[in-house]
C-alpha cells in the first residue's frame, strides 16, 4: 500500500534526511587512504545518536541471514551495496559508497554517496559523474501524473547511453515511517508504464551502475553485492516527494560537497 504524506510529514521527514546529509559530510571529512570502514561507522553512529536519532541500519533484518551488524552501509571498488564496516584500511584509488538512514520524529532517512579516497583513475571518475547526474535525470521525472517507469527510463538511458550497465535486482523504494514501503522504484523501465506518481507520494531514487557488467553476486556474509566481474560500481541516492511539476528533495548532498570543496583547497 502506497502512503502519501501531508506537508507536515513531508517536513518530518525533511528533518530526517537532511540528518542523513549531515552525517555523510562528517564522514567526508574523514574520508582518505588508512581509514577503516569500522571507524567511519563508529563516528556516523555517534553523530546519528548526538542528534537525537537512530540509525535504521543498525539490526535490519536481513532474509538471507543475520541482522545488519553496522550503522552505515559501506560497499567498496566492485562492492554495489549493503557492504559491512570492517577493520580494512581504505587505499589511494579507492571508491566507497555510503548508505546511511535515519529515524527521528517517527519518520525516516535514507540517502547514499559515492566517495573517491585519493586519486581515483578517471574511468572510474567518469562513472561517478554519471551515476550521479542519473540520480538527477530521474529525480526531474518525480512529478505528480507522471510514472514510475518514467524515472527508471531516464536513469537507464542516461547510463547506457555512456555504456555502463544498470543493476536490475537492487532498487529504491517508498519511505516514511518504514524504511521500506510501497511502491519500489526501478533504475530501469518504459516511459509511461508502473504506478502513477501522485503529490505526496515519498520514494527513495537510488541508481546502481556498474562499470563492467550488471550481474551480481552475493557474498558469504549474505548482506555485501558485488558486481561478478569485480569491477567498480557507484551508488547515489535521495530521498524525494513528489511534487506539482517539480520534485522535493528531502535529502541534500551540499553538506557532503561543501566538505570536498574544502579537502581540495
């Protein structure tokens, strides 16, 4: 069943998200070569936690296994999501997307980004922007009376068209008091197909784009996805409502890029 939200649980869920935002850049400013994934999500927690919040990842269920034992979700090189924080230093040419979700005032907060640790070669900073720039080219088909296969038409088109391969077995979702609602939201589809987008529906656009091929493989600890052939993939994510001709980005990646900008002066 799909929920539309009222302004005020839209602006709830807001407060949530910009959270989320808020986290990320704390970890961007730790981001380099000799962090461990377990020391990003030690501090991602606590922050979470100082702010009034909880972090949703933390004891997911997972149906294939054991709860999620993190706070954040940190999927590095050919890992494409749900990657555990572990005790592996990050290296120079490394890239390390970051899922983070909160849960403030009832309501939800999800939002990922895809972080370089050092210099990363550019093929691999080519799929970066173009990951990102699909995040946007379907966040521009999240309007009222459109569809949902508008949004995963776009975000496929944008990504194949420069010749990467867009993963089909992970996607977004609706979000609000569950992290996880209906309708779930496809990279990929038909113009004009799926559910009709309405005001005040709240989804979670997330594109997975792989460098080489799309298929992918779970690995034993039955929660990290990497790509089968080991190469990279990148993962970017906001949480949107819906809107009258424009869509509501509820999360924000200029916390995050105010952080960068400084890294690099």
């Amino acid at each position: 069943m799909i929920f539309l939200k009222t302004d005020d649980e839209i602006e709830l869920l807001r407060q949530s998200n910009l959270l989320v935002g808020k986290t990320l850049a704390e970890l961007a400013k730790l981001i380099k070569p000799g962090v461990t994934t377990k020391q990003l999500d030690k501090v991602a927690e606590e922050y979470i936690r100082d702010h009034g919040a909880v972090p949703t990842f933390k004891g997911f269920p997972n149906p294939y296994g054991g709860p999620f034992p993190g706070s954040i979700c940190t999927s590095v090189n050919e890992q494409v999501v749900h990657g555990i924080p572990n005790d592996i230093p990050l290296k120079e040419g490394d890239i390390i997307s970051v899922d983070c979700g909160t849960y403030m005032n009832g309501y939800c907060g999800d939002s990922a980004y895809t972080f370089c640790v050092g210099e990363v070669a550019p093929e691999i900073v080519a799929l970066l922007k173009t990951t990102k720039e699909a995040l946007y080219k379907g966040i521009e088909n999240a309007v009222h009376g459109k569809r949902l296969g508008d949004i995963g038409y776009a975000i496929q088109q944008h990504c194949e068209a420069q010749s990467y391969e867009v993963v089909r077995e992970f996607v977004g979702h609706g979000i609000g008091k569950e992290m996880h609602e209906d309708p779930p939201v496809p990279n990929y589809g038909k113009r004009g197909t799926g559910t009709l987008l309405k005001k005040g529906m709240c989804i979670a656009i997330e594109p997975m784009i792989t460098l080489g091929s799309r298929k992918i493989v779970m690995e034993n600890d039955r929660w990290t996805v990497r790509t089968m052939d080991r190469k990279c993939a990148a993962h970017f994510e906001h949480t949107v409502a819906v809107g009258l001709g424009k869509a509501d980005i509820l999360s924000s990646f200029d916390y995050i890029e105010e952080v960068l900008k400084n890294k690099e002066n």
